[in-house]
C-alpha cells in the first residue's frame, strides 16, 4: 500500500492519464479561453486604454434596454411553458410500460438534436411568420427543449420508484400526498436543474430568434450578430456578450449544482418498476401524451418536408433537383450541394479534434476521481461543461476577433470551422464517455495494474474495449452538432464554403418561391441526416439511461 501510494506522488506529473488532461486544457486555452479574454479586452480596452463610452449605447437606449428584457422574459416564458408541457409526459414514461415507449421518446428526443435552423424552418413552413412572430417563437423553443427537460426529470423520476413510495402507502399515505412529501421535494432539485438548462438554451437561442423573429424580436444573442457583422461595432458586441457569458456561466454553476443534489435512489428502478395501464383513466392520459407528444413533435417536421416536396400544389422533386444546379448561371454561385459537401467534411474533421480531447478529458476526471476522491471533478466538471453554457455567436464572435494575429492566423483559414464545431461539440463527446468509464469497476482496473499492466496497456485492453459504444455514441453526437452548429459558423464561414445552416439561412432571406423551395429542402435533408445520427446514438446508449 505505502509502495502503491509512493508512485502516485512520485509519478503524479508524469502519470499518462495526468497527461492526457493537458490536451483538452491546451485546447481549451487556446480555442475558448483565449478568444472570451479577447472579448473581454475588446469591451473595456481601446488603443491600450480604458474606454467606456460604449455603455451609454447599452444602458441610454430604449432599445436596447427592450432587447436585455426581452431575452430574459422569452427565455422564462419558454422555460414554463416547456415544464408545464413535459412534467405530465415525463410522470407517464416515468410511471408505465406500454407498447410504442421507445419509438415515441425517440419521437420526443429528435427535436432537440435538430440544428436550430431547420427547427426555425419548419415552423416557418408549417406556421409562416406573417402572424403571431412572438408565439411561433415560444412554440419553437417548446419543441427544441421538450426532450431535454422530459429526458432529465423521467430519469430521476424513474429512480425514485418503488420500496420508497411503497413504504409511504404502507404507512397510509394517499398517492396524493406521497407525491406532495416525498416525490416533489426529492423531484424539486433535478426540476430545478432542467429549468435552469432549458433556461440557458432560449437565453441563448440564435437560429430561432433570427428566422422566425426578424429585427422585431431581437434578442442579446441576435444582436450581438447585427453589431458586429452588420454595423461592426466591436465594442458593443463585445460587452452584449461579456453580459450573456457571465449570466449563462452563472446558470451553469446552477444547473451542476442541482443536477449533483437531485437523489437517486435506484438507477435501474425504471425498467424494475414500470407497470402496465390497467384503469381506464391511465390508458386515456397514456393515449394523451402520445397524442400530445406526436402532435408537438412531428407535426413541424411533416409540414417541412411538405413544403420541400410541394411546387404550384403538386407533388415534386424540384427543389430537391434545384440544389445541384446553378440556378442563376453566375460564375460566383455556390449550388447547394457544395454546402452539403463541405458540411460533411467540416464534420468529419471537428469529430476527429472532440473525440480525441473529449477521451483525454474523460479519462482525466476518471484519474481525479480515483486519486483525489472527487475534489478535483466538482471544478474540472462544470469547466469542460462550459462550452455548453456559451453562445456558439459569442464563441464565434471571440474567436475572429483573437486568433487574427500571428502566431495563431486563423482568420481566413478553413481549420477555423472543425475547431470551432469541436468546442461546441466537445462537452457531448465528455458526457458520453465519462459515464461508461465511471461504470468500470476499480477492481478491475487495480487487478490488472498489480499483474504489471501499465496504465496505457490498461486503457487499451480494458477500458477501450468497454467504452466503445459510447466512444461511437459520441462520435455520431459530434458529428451531428456540427453539421447543424450555425451560430459560430455563420462568423468563421467564408463565402467560398458555406455550410448548410449558413446555406438555409442565405436561402430564407432571398426573395422567390425557387430559394424557398431549396430552404425547405436542404432542412429535410439535415433533419433527416440528424435524425439518423440520433437514432444510431440511441443504439448505442444503455437502455436505462437517461438525462442529459
């Protein structure tokens, strides 16, 4: 034992899992850090002096005043509304087994790994944008974030069935107040913890705000865009973002705080203690939520694939033929398939970079995990999560206005996209593989070290092998947000090679049926390409799994 503990802090700086942390750190340092410190220094700092002339432009304008407002009550109001629609669903796929659960939380669980462009379109092709902008708006955010708050509570709600709820009705507790003193206050923090996620969310949401709510219903998030890329005033750009990094970084903090408190009692009570509708009243409320469910989830998805198949009231493939043609035969058009092209390749390399930082980080929580009994992962967990927490605009935004002086040139380099959709990717790749490394049994892995395997024989022979779904899990998680990642993109993009959110979005603010029809088609493609994605990522999770 004293033999053992001596080479740990002998061996600590030079441990091959210590090291591995040093790759995601450099990349962190590099590509998020780095470009928020000059985000930073841009709002404050003009010509080596302190400047703060910007604020009256913030804090003496109307407008401006209206937009801050607007972001946080669009983001509350789509927070309730999504918990009052997924608390009733999340209680049924908690409480009950029936045939068809698993294709409809697959059903439940697409919209949220569409990208946000095509949500955007097929709300704009099921609903148009002439009438209502506000209630298409909150709708779409519903529909984007229902999974994600549905996924998080069915979890925790799941496990707290049986002999707790049991014993209460024992002791002659109604249903009523066994929910009321033991389900509710136990449910409150993961409750809490979903909120302040979907919070963060349509806090931050780009995509949405920019098709459906146009100049009318801007938000920090848009306007950050329209300062910088359209009156390119960076000062004020700068600041909008320091103020949304700093709130959505506090509603992270929050979000682990609660997701660590919410008690789990069984993690395997979902598949242990579901039971089959019987009454009459649970198969009528079951039948309503898949209604429901179908109703929110897939009508938006068919009124985009209609519209992509439609032209003057017929069936056609027209728009889906447009996209390899040069419509306007000009020399400087980029037919859409060009978009699909780079996309994919743009994908292809961002999964390489987030899966190789993305293992080096998880295996690096794991070693803390085991050498310093978790103090390290309450800090190193809520870091690696903070790209989640951050505006993909602001990351975007950061990152043009940093890595444009030697010896990081980026500005015009095309390596700028995959880093990029890596950042934004990289936290989905971590939660991917970290839980299947936690399952590991330490047992397993100090047998093998005392035999004389090293720690890199270890993870090849042991750990690789038993991570490899989520390792494929991650890699199709990574691929898909790239292809869908539109609001840094639409900053590191050049014009020579679009991707196909800049392409959807280039295609809705072009006047004519023909740019339209090619807007609604593209999405069904993304949509559909995602869709799979998912599909094939559910595959490879654990049937028990759940949350975010």
């Amino acid at each position: 034992m004293d033999r053992k503990n001596t080479s740990i802090i002998k061996g600590i700086h030079i441990h091959p899992y210590f090291l591995a942390g040093l790759v995601p750190a450099g990349f962190f340092l590099l590509f998020y850090f780095y470009p928020l410190s000059g985000i930073f220094m841009k709002s404050f700092f003009q010509e080596g002096r302190i400047d703060l002339s910007f604020l009256d432009q913030v804090f003496s304008s109307p407008r401006m005043i209206k937009i801050i407002w607007f972001t946080f009550w669009q983001a509350g109001l789509s927070t309730l509304l999504t918990l009052v629609c997924a608390l009733p669903c999340a209680f049924v796929m908690s409480h009950y087994a029936f045939k068809g659960k698993k294709i409809i939380k697959t059903l439940a669980s697409i919209p949220f790994v569409l990208p946000a462009v095509v949500v955007a379109a097929a709300f704009h092709a099921s609903f148009g944008t002439d009438k209502h902008p506000l209630v298409l708006i909150l709708l779409a955010h519903v529909f984007y974030n229902f999974s994600v708050m549905l996924r998080i509570i069915t979890g925790f709600w799941s496990s707290l069935q049986g002999r707790i709820r049991e014993a209460a009705m024992v002791l002659g507790a109604s249903p009523w107040q066994v929910f009321l003193t033991i389900t509710l206050p136990l449910l409150k923090p993961a409750i809490y913890a979903a909120s302040a996620l979907v919070f963060i969310f349509c806090f931050s949401s780009f995509g949405i705000i920019l098709i459906l709510g146009g100049p009318t219903y801007s938000t920090i998030e848009a306007e950050i865009y329209r300062q910088a890329a359209h009156l390119f005033n960076l000062p004020l750009a700068s600041f909008l973002s320091l103020i949304q990094i700093g709130f959505t970084f506090a509603l992270m903090w929050i979000y682990t705080s609660f997701a660590q408190r919410a008690t789990r009692f069984s993690p395997d009570a979902e598949q242990a203690n579901l039971k089959r509708p019987v009454l009459l009243w649970e198969k009528m409320v079951i039948t309503g939520v898949i209604t429901f469910i179908v109703l929110l989830c897939v009508v938006p998805l068919l009124g985009l694939v209609l519209k992509s198949l439609t032209h003057n009231g017929e069936l056609s493939f027209i728009f889906y033929k447009a996209l390899f043609k040069n419509t306007s035969d000009s020399i400087f058009y980029i037919p859409p398939v060009h978009a699909i092209k780079y996309s994919f390749l743009f994908a292809g390399a961002s999964l390489v970079i987030a899966l190789v930082t993305g293992v080096c980080a998880a295996v690096f929580i794991r070693f803390c995990d085991q050498k310093f009994n978790n103090r390290w992962t309450s800090l190193l967990d809520p870091i690696f999560m903070l790209p989640l927490s951050t505006s993909a605009v602001t990351l975007g935004f950061g990152i043009i206005i940093t890595l444009d002086k030697p010896p990081l040139n980026l500005r015009t380099s095309i390596f700028l996209i995959p880093i990029a959709h890596a950042i934004v990717g990289f936290p989905f790749v971590v939660r991917a593989i970290l839980p299947a490394l936690r399952s590991i049994p330490e047992q397993l892995i100090d047998a093998a070290s005392l035999l004389g395997a090293s720690p890199l024989k270890i993870f090849k022979t042991i750990d690789l092998p038993l991570i490899s779904k989520a390792l494929v899990a991650g890699a199709i998680f990574s691929f898909t947000i790239s292809l869908g990642e539109f609001g840094a993109t639409i900053f590191t993009s050049r014009p020579e090679t679009p991707t196909i959110p800049v392409a959807i979005y280039r295609f809705l603010g072009q006047p004519g049926a023909m740019n339209y029809g090619q807007a609604m088609a593209i999405s069904a493609i993304l949509m559909i390409v995602t869709a799979i994605g998912f599909v094939g990522i559910e595959n490879f999770r654990k049937e028990s799994s759940e949350g975010f």
